[in-house]
C-alpha cells in the first residue's frame, strides 16, 4: 500500500499542504472503495470494514518533572515557544506535549 500511495499521491508534488492531504484523502478514498483486492478474495476494503465496538478514551493528560514545561498543541496543529512556531500535525489539536527546559 505505501508504494502504490508514493506511485500515485506524492510525485510531482503538490503545491502546498492543503492540495497535497486532499491527493492523499482522494488516494485513500479510491483504494479503499474503488479498487478491489487480491488480499481480500476481490473484496473492497470498505465492504468488509467494521468500526472496533471499544469506545475510545482519551489518555490522562501526562505530568513530567519540574523542570519540563506542558504546551498544549494550537487547533492549527503547532505549539509556539517563545517566538518559535513548531508545526506538529492537526491531528495532535488539544494534545498536550513536553518542552525540556522549561523556557
């Protein structure tokens, strides 16, 4: 899957970000429910999905030692340390992370 998803959804590269998640959601979308699989007796991965019947529970949010400092990650995925912007992942919003130093 990972070289079909490289063949297909990075090369050339999009401009920028927000082109390049929607090749790779257009990607996802097709190889999940438009091309069936060897693997899955010519099945389509989204026929024979089933969502996992745990619910899902956030973990506690973590405590490090004094001299640590928390950042919570900003809803556009980067946390900002001093006059640094780090970009994580949106995926990471609300997610609490370490920053050694504590400055």
């Amino acid at each position: 899957m990972h070289l079909t998803l490289k063949k297909e959804a990075t090369w050339p590269p999009s401009y920028n970000f927000l082109q390049q998640q929607g090749r790779f959601d257009d990607f996802v979308e097709g190889y999940n429910n438009d091309r069936p699989h060897q693997a899955l007796g010519g099945k389509y991965p989204g026929e024979v999905y089933t969502p996992s019947a745990r619910e899902y529970h956030h973990p506690d949010v973590p405590e490090y030692p004094f001299h640590d400092r928390t950042i919570q990650v900003a809803q556009c995925g980067r946390i900002c340390v001093g006059r640094r912007k780090i970009n994580l992942s949106t995926i990471f919003w609300g997610s609490v992370c370490r920053y050694p130093g504590g400055r």
